[in-house]
C-alpha cells in the first residue's frame, strides 16, 4: 500500500506532506522518522506552532497553495487504517489542487 505522498507523487500531484512534532515530544522524533521519507520538523519554545495553531494530537493541517488552512482532519478520529479514511483524506486534499 502506498503512503499518501507516494499516491500523490505518482500522480505528479504538487501536494508536500511534512510532520511537525509538539514540544516535549522530541525523544520519540528518531523513532517516529524511521524508514520514513517525508519532512519531519521539531517545533520549539521561539515558534510553538502546536499553542499558536490550536493542535491537538494526531491532527493534519490541510494548507493551500497560498498557506491559507483549509481543514483539520484529525487520525485519532478518522483512523488511516479504514480505506474509507484514507480515501477521504486524500479526495480532499486533490480536491484543492483541481480548484486552485
């Protein structure tokens, strides 16, 4: 099964995932980028993106073209495991890049 940047690379999609961890977290960043290829980013106290965005846990930011936020989907509630999930995801966000 392909991972959802590996679907949207193949079809030649402009579309870049990247992971941004919570501070506090960063003794599991080795573990979480093993044998992973995407951008994996560590936020710290000078930014604190988590606080300023409003994350909670397991949340995708769904960013346009222009950064502008498009939508929150959040994997603890929309389990990636469920084909349906993933398509969901995934529909969405090509959905932006047709209508950009």
């Amino acid at each position: 099964m392909n991972t959802l940047q590996e679907t949207f690379q193949a079809s030649e999609l402009p579309i870049q995932i990247l992971g941004v961890n919570g501070i506090g977290y960063e003794a599991g960043n080795e573990r979480v980028t093993e044998e992973r290829s995407i951008p994996w980013l560590q936020d710290v106290e000078a930014v604190d993106a988590w606080s300023s965005w409003e994350v909670a846990y397991r949340d995708v930011y769904v960013l346009d073209q222009r950064g502008q936020l498009r939508f929150i989907y959040n994997l603890t509630t929309h389990d990636l495991s469920n084909p349906d999930n993933m398509d969901t995801l995934s529909e969405a966000i090509i959905g932006l890049v047709d209508t950009e």
